[in-house]
C-alpha cells in the first residue's frame, strides 16, 4: 500500500474514533451538528454513522419540534447510542470487598452482586475472578458473547492505557499483567484502572457531570486521593502517580503510613484506617464511649460503626473526626490553591453526612487562598458502594470510543 492510501486509512479511522466519541458524550445530536462542531463534512458524517445503524450501535431517534404548532417538513433525526447494543462487566477489588456489577453502554446497572471478598494474593485473587465473573454473568441472564469486555478497578498507581500495575497496597501484583492473564483466561477484554480514576471516567462519560475544567475529585476513604481531567485529559503523570495526595506529608515526624512508609503523610493521619486504628485505641483504653455499645470488640470495628458513634454524639470519636476533616480540608485546600480547579467533586463514606460535609468545607475554604473563594464549585456525592465498579465499566467504555473498531 502506498504512503497516500496509509494515510487516508489512517484519517478515516481517528475520524471514525472523533465522531463515535463526540456522538456518545453529546447525544442526541443531529448529523449537521456533527458536522459542524467537528469540522468535518455532513457527507462524511453520515459515511460513519449508516454503518454504525445498520449493525445497531446507533438509532435515530426525531427531534422535538421547536415551539408549539406543528412543525414543517420532515423532522430532524437525531443520534444516540443504543444502549443494550453492549454491556460491560464492572469490577472492583479492593480493600473492603469485591463488587461486581453489569451495565448498559450508557452505565445504567442491569445487574449486580456484592462479596465480602478483598484484594490478595495475586494468583488466588485471578482464579476467584476468572471464575465468578462468568457465573456472575450467566445469573444475570445475559448473554456472555454481547459482552464488551470486563473493567477492573483497584487502588493503588496503575495506568489504565497501559495496562501497567505499578503498585498496589499487596505485594506481587506488579510483576503480573492482569488485563492480559484475565483476558486470556475469560477470552474478552479485559481493562485494569486505578479506583479513584475509575471514578473520574464515570463521571465524565456516564453521568456527563464534568460541566468545567480543571476538574478535580477528592476521594477519601481507605486511602486519599485527588484525581483531575485537564484540558480534557484524565491526568496520569509519570508512573500514573498523579493524584495520590494521600502521600503528601502533612505531619513531619508523625505516624508511619503502612502504605508508602513514609512518616506524617495524609493517609496515615485521616484515611479510614487511621481513623479505625484511633478508635480503636479508646476501645482499648477502657473508656465508656458510644462505640463500646455498638461494636462488641476493637477487631470489629469498621467505618460503619465508627460513623454511627458520632452520629450518636460520641465525644471522643467526635474529636477523632474533626481532626480527620481538619487534615482533609487543608490537604483539597491545598490542591485548590495549586490547581485552581473549577469544580471539585467530593466522594467518601467520611462525607457523607451533612454534619461532616459542612466541618470539611469550613476547614477547606478557611485555608483557600482568596481568589478561589466563590470562584470554585463544590458538589458532594452520595455514598454509592458502586461507584467504583460503574467506574470500571465506564473504562471499557472509554476503550471502545478511543480505539475499538467496533
């Protein structure tokens, strides 16, 4: 093939890939506005989508008439994705559980089922995945051959265009290539994506809430992180570290983080597992506190308890949450001052509440620096147990509109 001929193959499929994209994240939309906001020719367009119609990947649907009356001509045919076209199997693992769910192309959850199970050892943790996930499809009832590929989210510094697991918090992961082994293993795709990343893709091609950039989202739960999308690019940094606040030091000399080892840093003084192992200290010091009540034992205690006692007035576990939302609030106070981010969305079981949502953003906002006072837009989201998962799927949807042929 000819030099000429390469390119013009080349040209088509990054135009096929713009338009499926543009189509996806901005449906229903119309083959001339297509055009025109992609300055790309209504011939063209219309080239892209028929084949996309026929094999029932898009449908056209009529646009309202404008105003009341009726309207003249023929009405205009808008596009948008069907959605049972594909489904995606969303998992994710971590220190918790596992989640699995499925989805339609557009996110909604058709299907899902909750474990107790927790990211561990690399080769036990495969051969559970390689067999739960097909049972888990064929309980749905679906159809394992219309499955567009499966989506992994787990903590830890992993670049999902890679397909890269640099770490995670348990040993061994990183010399495996998890996508490649589970894809061979479920003969589908197979997509691996940090969890808080996860979360930004979801928020940006499901729930289409990305309405300005920079864009942060400030995740705190068992670890912290501030994932961002600029100059609409999810950001990744070298060795896909970008975003894990959790290891900044906001404490020197203070306690040694389990994860990163160092001393002082973010996670080990407000994650979730700090806060766990400070509750459980007054458990052990004898004190008469709400969570004696409510948890029969230190080992027992979770977030969920934890969260309870205060609800209830606790004092001493009061104390212990204000210190959290303290260290939080200076840690996103910081990020703003350094990113000047538009909109920041706010995700965690620790926030909640009202009661919590409002300490963490007095602590923000009194440690802003002035510009960004009105300036930057806060919007909490509701404690989901899976988000992470429909974050998962949201990556295999992201694979599909950057670079399957399909």
């Amino acid at each position: 093939m000819n030099e000429k001929g390469s390119n013009h193959l080349i040209l088509k499929k990054n135009n096929y890939q713009l338009i499926k994209k543009y189509i996806y994240q901005h449906s229903p939309i119309s083959r001339v506005e297509v055009a025109q906001n992609l300055s790309l020719t209504t011939p063209t367009i219309t080239g892209m989508v028929t084949p996309m119609i026929a094999k029932g990947l898009l449908r056209e649907t009529a646009a309202p008439a404008p105003g009341e009356g009726k309207s003249v001509g023929r009405p205009r045919a808008l596009l948008e994705f069907e959605p049972r076209a594909y489904y995606i199997c969303g998992v994710d693992i971590g220190p918790y559980w596992i989640n699995y769910i499925l989805t339609d192309l557009r996110g909604n959850i058709l299907y899902s089922h909750h474990t107790n199970e927790i990211l561990g050892e690399y080769n036990k943790t495969l051969s559970l995945l390689s067999w739960e996930i097909p049972n888990f499809v064929k309980e749905s009832g679906l159809c394992f051959g219309q499955l567009l590929g499966v989506g992994i989210s787990m903590p830890g510094l992993i670049d999902g265009s890679a397909g890269k697991i640099y770490t995670t918090f348990e040993e061994g992961w990183t010399e495996h290539d998890l996508s490649k082994e589970l894809g061979n293993l479920l003969g589908t795709q197979v997509v691996v994506e940090n969890n808080v990343r996860a979360r930004v893709i979801c928020a940006e091609l499901f729930d289409r809430s990305v309405t300005a950039e920079p864009f942060a989202y400030f995740f705190a739960s068992y670890g912290v992180a501030c994932q961002m999308i600029i100059d609409g690019k999810v950001l990744y940094g070298q060795y896909a570290a970008a975003g894990e606040i959790g290891h900044t030091v906001v404490q020197r000399g203070g306690p040694v983080c389990p994860t990163c080892g160092n001393q002082g840093c973010l996670e080990a003084l407000a994650g979730e597992r700090a806060v766990l192992q400070r509750c459980r200290q007054i458990m052990d010091s004898g004190q008469k506190t709400v969570l004696h009540e409510l948890c029969p034992s230190p080992q027992k205690l979770t977030i969920d308890y934890v969260l309870q006692a205060q609800s209830m007035g606790d004092e001493e576990v009061n104390l212990v949450m204000e210190d959290t939302l303290d260290y939080l609030g200076i840690a996103l106070a910081n990020i703003i001052n350094t990113v000047s981010p538009r909109l920041v969305m706010m995700d965690g079981h620790m926030l909640d509440s009202k009661e919590n949502q409002a300490t963490f953003l007095r602590c923000v906002e009194r440690n802003m620096f002035r510009v960004h006072v009105n300036q930057t837009e806060f919007v909490f989201l509701p404690y989901d147990k899976n988000r992470a998962a429909r974050g998962a799927a949201a990556v295999v949807v992201r694979e599909f509109l950057l670079n399957s042929d399909l």
